[in-house]
C-alpha cells in the first residue's frame, strides 16, 4: 500500500474550503511598510505632506495610498517619490490591498 501523508480522511473538498489568506493588520504588517517607505514626507518630524502616521489616517486614505503606490513608477502621482525611497514591491502592494479587503483590521 502507498502512504500519502498530506492526503486525509476529511470529507471537506478544496471548494469547501478557500486558501487561507495571510491575515493583515495596521500594526503588524501596515505601519512598519508606512514607517519605513512615507518616513519623513508623512510623517509628524520633519514630514511636509499630509500625515499618515496613524491607523485613523492611513485606513481614511487607503484608496488613495493603493492607487498611488501601484501606479507606473514614471507617473507624476507615483508613490514613494521616485527620488525619495524606493518603490514598493508588488508583495508589499498587495499586502495593503488585502488589508483593505480584510477590512483593515488594527
């Protein structure tokens, strides 16, 4: 007889099931990306622009963050600044998108 160890007795199919989708949250996950890649512009000490150093501020802004951080990077709108920091890689673009999803969870 073959073993096979990730088969299991369970009735549940893959359709009863969904893929677990990495759980997000604005403390774990968002404000470490925000904290390293919007510091100084967005942020209290030394930022110019407005402030997304907050749950509050960052959750009331998410449309507007996903639009800007996936834009083309030669856009005008493009964020980070191109000269400023680098670019958020898609992995990083869709973490905030899922925490939009997941209805952005503190």
């Amino acid at each position: 007889m073959i073993a096979l160890p990730f088969c299991s007795t369970s009735k549940k199919t893959v359709s009863d099931k969904k893929m677990a989708e990495p759980k997000v949250s604005y403390v774990t996950d968002i404000a470490p990306i925000m904290e390293e890649r919007c510091t100084p512009c967005h942020f209290p000490n030394g930022g110019k622009k407005k402030f997304l150093d907050t749950y509050s501020a960052v959750s009331e802004n998410i449309d507007d963050i996903i639009y800007r951080i996936d834009l083309p990077i030669d856009s005008s709108k493009f964020m980070p600044f191109k000269s400023k920091k680098e670019p958020l890689s898609d992995s990083l673009v869709q973490v905030f998108k899922m925490w939009k999803a997941q209805k952005m969870p503190n």
